[in-house]
C-alpha cells in the first residue's frame, strides 16, 4: 500500500469514526456509517493482503518505546508502525507537540480512545446484525 493509499484510508476511516462516536448503536443513521467502515476494511484487507499481518494493539503498545525528553516524554513517530502510525497522525491533527515526536502522553490516549472507538463500532455492528436477524 503506498503512503498516499494509505493517508486516504485512514482519513476517511478517522472521519467514519468520529460521526459514528455521535450514534448509539441500533441509529438508523449510522447504517450509512457502517457501510463506509466495512468498505474501508475491505480495501485495506485487499491493500495488505501481500505484506506481512500488521501489528495488533496490544503488540504495537509494547513496541512503542517511550523516550525521555528534556523533562517530558515523547515518542518517534518513525517508530510507529504502519498502519498505526498514519492512524495515530490523523487522530492528532492539531495537537501540540514538540519538534523531535509527539508527546507520549498523547501516543497512550490515542491507543485508549482506539480500543474505545474498536468497541463502540463492534456494538454498531453486533445490533446491526441483531437487526437483521428479526
């Protein structure tokens, strides 16, 4: 997948994600949602389907390492792997940071607010597949 693929889908992906932060599982409006996140699945599936399975977020925590900075710490972003970094950029558009990575702080928020945002999408899709089933 080249970087611009790659920037295009998370992006898409973040904006997805943030409208569906706003519907309770079982909205009607979120169906529309929910049809863009599994097409962007889809793409990035058949996108990576040659390269190596990425990282989980549990392995991508633990290879992240935190540096100590001149008094804070942050992290490298070339020590991000992909996809996670690309994710980790387009949840942080706008956020302060020092000139050598982000700040660490912000690196354990994003992957806190991902997990959340993985569990919210899988109770969109869990009551959209109820739905069907009635």
């Amino acid at each position: 997948m080249t970087h611009d693929e790659l920037r295009k889908l998370e992006c898409a992906r973040r904006r997805a994600l943030w409208v569906l932060a706003s519907l309770r599982p079982g909205d009607p409006e979120a169906s529309s949602v929910l049809v863009v996140l599994d097409a962007l699945d889809a793409q990035e599936r058949h996108l990576t389907a040659s390269t190596a399975e990425q990282l989980g977020l549990k392995e991508v925590r633990d290879s992240v390492p935190v540096q100590h900075h001149h008094c804070i710490d942050i992290i490298f972003e070339h020590d991000i792997p992909q996809p996670w970094r690309e994710r980790f950029l387009q949840a942080s558009v706008g956020s302060t940071r020092i000139s050598d990575g982000p700040y660490a702080t912000d690196w354990h928020k994003f992957l806190s607010g991902w997990e959340a945002e993985m569990r919210h999408l899988e109770a969109h899709r869990a009551t959209r597949h109820e739905l069907k089933l009635d």
